[in-house]
C-alpha cells in the first residue's frame, strides 16, 4: 500500500464479533467497489471534462474561455455525487476480517 496514513472510516457492526477501540483489524471491501470508486472519482470526469472542451472549442473557437466553460461543467457532476452521497455510502461499506 503506498499510502500508509491513519485513517477513519465507519464499519457497519458486526452483532457477533466485537472489537476494543485500538484493537488491529484488517479492513476490506470488495475490489469491484474500488474500480467503480475510480470511475466515478476520475474516468467520468475526465470524460465530463474534455468533451466539455471539444464542444465549447467547435461552439466558441475560444480555447481559454472553452475551458473555463468546461472547468464548470464539473461542478453539475460533483454536485450529483454530493446530492446522491447516502445512496453512496451505503454501497460503498467496509467490512472488518
């Protein structure tokens, strides 16, 4: 792993096992997840981003202002990520092993 941080994150309970704070756990969750985690964190904004930019640049023939444009077209995305986030956090869940 190269990013060895401390981090939170929440763990839905498990009723039969328990566990003391500071106790060591393996954390992990199912590696379809992680691949939809990157396609929405990178791919699709990336695709938001340069086909922004194409059609703002054929529309505009103004490269800085095509990519202003484009830099904006983000902020309906991220806003739908924001609006859909507990949907989210309840497919996105950790297990402890």
């Amino acid at each position: 792993m190269a990013d060895v941080q401390e981090k939170i994150i929440e763990v839905s309970p498990d009723p039969d096992k328990h566990w003391k704070p500071g106790e060591q756990v393996m954390v992990s969750m199912e590696e379809s997840l992680g691949k939809k985690a990157v396609i929405l964190g990178y791919v699709l904004p990336l695709i938001v981003l340069l086909g922004s930019i194409v059609l703002f640049l054929s529309l505009l023939n103004n490269e800085g202002v095509a990519a202003l444009i484009s830099i904006f077209m983000l902020a309906p995305y991220y806003l739908g990520l924001y609006f859909f986030r507990k949907k989210l956090h309840k497919e996105f869940s950790f297990r402890i092993q």
